[in-house]
C-alpha cells in the first residue's frame, strides 16, 4: 500500500472545483483523508467551506502537526483572483496552471504518487498564455511527453480516444495505423496494469456502418484495419473495426473491456449516458499518473454549494487504484 498522498488541484478557481474537492475530502474517513493534499488557494478553499457549509480544517501540508481529521493544503498563490466564482477570468486560467504545475511538480519530485484534477477553463487558460486544449495536452507538455491519451473509465464501459479536442475533419486524418496501434497498445498496458491479464478490446470505425467496403469511405479498410492486424500479430486480444452504433452497447453488457474511440465525441456521448456522475478521465501515455472528474467548471452554479462531488469521489478512488498499481518494468501503465 503506498503512504505518500495524492495530490488534488481544485481547477479553475472560479469554478466548481474546490466544492466538489472539500465535499469528496469530508466524506472520506479520516484515514484516507490524511492520504490527500489539496493544491489551490486557500482564500478560495474557505469561501467554497462557507458556500457548502463545511467544517474541515486546512492544515499547510509542511506543517509539523496535522490534527486529525483536517485536510492538507498546499496554498498556491496568483494575483489578481476574483473574490467571487463564476467569473471568466486570465488570472483563474493561470491559478489553474500553476495549480497543475505545482501538483505535477509534486509526483515528480516523489512528494506525491499521483494526481487528480478538478475542471478547468480551457478560454481561461489560454487567455492566460498557456495554448494548450486542456489537461492532457497540458500535463504532456509539463511531463515532456511526445502525446497522451484520454482514457473515459467506468464500472461498465471503458473508452481510450484515438484523438480527442481537435476538430473532426482533423480526428480523421489523424487516425493513422501507427496513432491507432499505439492507442491499441496503450489501453491494453493499462488495463493489465489494473488486473486484467488478457483484456479484450474492440476498436470503433471511423465511418458509418466501418465503411461498408468502401460504400462509405476507405478510412476504416485502409487506416484501422492495419493497426488491428498489427496488434492482433502481437498477440493483443483486439477486434476491428467494428460499427460504432453497436460496438459501445456490446461493450456495456460484457463482450468487451475497453473499446477504443476514433475521436472525441464518439467516445463521450456513450460514457456520459450510462455513467455521467461516475466516469473517470484517466490520462495515460504520462511517466505519471492523473486521474480526474469527467465534468466542466459549471461557472453557472459555482459558489452556490449545489455541484455534486460524486465525480470526485470516484477520481480519488480511481487515483488511489492508480498508487497501488505499479507500473510494468518497461514504465507502460
């Protein structure tokens, strides 16, 4: 079992970040409360206290005594920060880098075994000068990583993204064999790595119907069924391509463990139906590990107390999955 913390940065402090963070920390035992250190802003974690009516003591995480049952905090400070939430603002999208930053700084250094995220602006953040399309390709950058992968992980559907926030003209091209293979490859390291030894995978067409032998276009024939072929030849248990108006219901009841998604919105639209308060953002391709909600910064009820911090919840557990699962010797996850 590990006994260093899981780092939890609250996103853009404008948002609902921090309430779902103290809601999550305060349900927690003690115990695995005092296994988390929150990165953020101490002057937001206490209006967000007060807007959800929560009593949990902030500790400085260096402090030489913690009392128990209080919640670590790593404070972070950023000038210029509204006094309110709600607020789209330049100086929250560069709280919300240096809150990552800070956190990713953290596991690198060996000062925590993972991280989880709560919601950023991505109109934030890149007002604020860091022109990234969001977490992943931020934390790629931070790690010196080449690319990474989105992982959408529930009870009964997992989903990895050939590509992700890019436009869908551009997720076409970039669904090469050697992007896809590479995809293929990645979700079955890390499904082994989370105790299944021979997982079964099923990759996604790309056009109606995977093309209809070219009926429908010559993606799928000439772009997915090569990296399924080379996968296969590796001995990884794949199927492709299959019908993306089918391959997600056979997945949900059973036939298959993950299935890889060609582009963004055909791998969110099924997770957010069957597991909207549930799903996790699992990054992967990282020489770290992060976890996260699979929602945005709800700028609209921010502040107010009402975010649910169900989605929380399940990314601590599943960041806490993540530090009692080593990583394979050649560092795949």
């Amino acid at each position: 079992m590990h006994t260093t913390p899981i780092a939890i940065t609250i996103g853009d402090p404008s948002g609902v970040g921090a309430e779902v963070t103290l809601r999550a920390a305060a349900e927690l035992p003690a115990a695995r409360r005092a296994g988390l250190v929150v990165v953020g802003d101490r002057a937001v974690l206490e209006r967000a206290k007060a807007a959800c009516n929560i009593d949990l003591p902030l500790v400085n995480w260096d402090a030489a005594e913690k009392p128990d049952g209080a919640l670590m905090l790593r404070h972070v400070p950023c000038d210029g920060l509204p006094d309110t939430f709600g607020v789209l603002s330049p100086a929250c999208g560069e709280a919300a880098y240096r809150y990552i930053k800070t956190a990713v700084d953290m596991v690198q250094s060996g000062h925590a075994a993972g991280m989880v995220t709560a919601p950023i602006n991505k109109e934030a953040l890149n007002a604020a000068g860091h022109h990234h399309d969001g977490h992943t390709g931020l934390l790629a950058h931070l790690t010196d990583q080449r690319g990474a992968w989105m992982l959408l992980a529930s009870e009964r559907l997992n989903v990895i993204h050939v590509s992700t926030h890019v436009a869908l003209r551009d997720a076409i091209t970039r669904a090469t064999p050697d992007r896809i293979l590479q995809t293929i490859r990645t979700g079955h390291a890390h499904m082994q790595r989370m105790g299944l030894n021979r997982p079964r995978i099923a990759v996604a067409g790309i056009n109606p119907h995977c093309g209809e032998a070219g009926l429908f276009g010559r993606e799928d024939d000439d772009q997915v069924v090569p990296a399924v072929a080379a996968a296969r030849a590796e001995g990884i248990d794949v199927t492709g391509p299959i019908s993306a108006d089918t391959v997600y219901h056979r997945a949900y009841n059973g036939a298959f463990d993950l299935v890889v998604a060609q582009y963004h919105d055909q791998g969110h639209i099924p997770i957010k139906l069957v597991a909207f308060d549930t799903a996790v953002n699992v990054s992967l391709g990282l020489s770290i590990d992060r976890s996260s909600v699979d929602h945005g910064t709800a700028f609209d009820i921010a502040g107010t107390g009402k975010a649910n911090h169900a989605n929380m919840i399940c990314a601590i557990d599943y960041a806490l999955r993540l530090a009692n699962a080593p990583r394979r010797a050649d560092g795949a996850q």
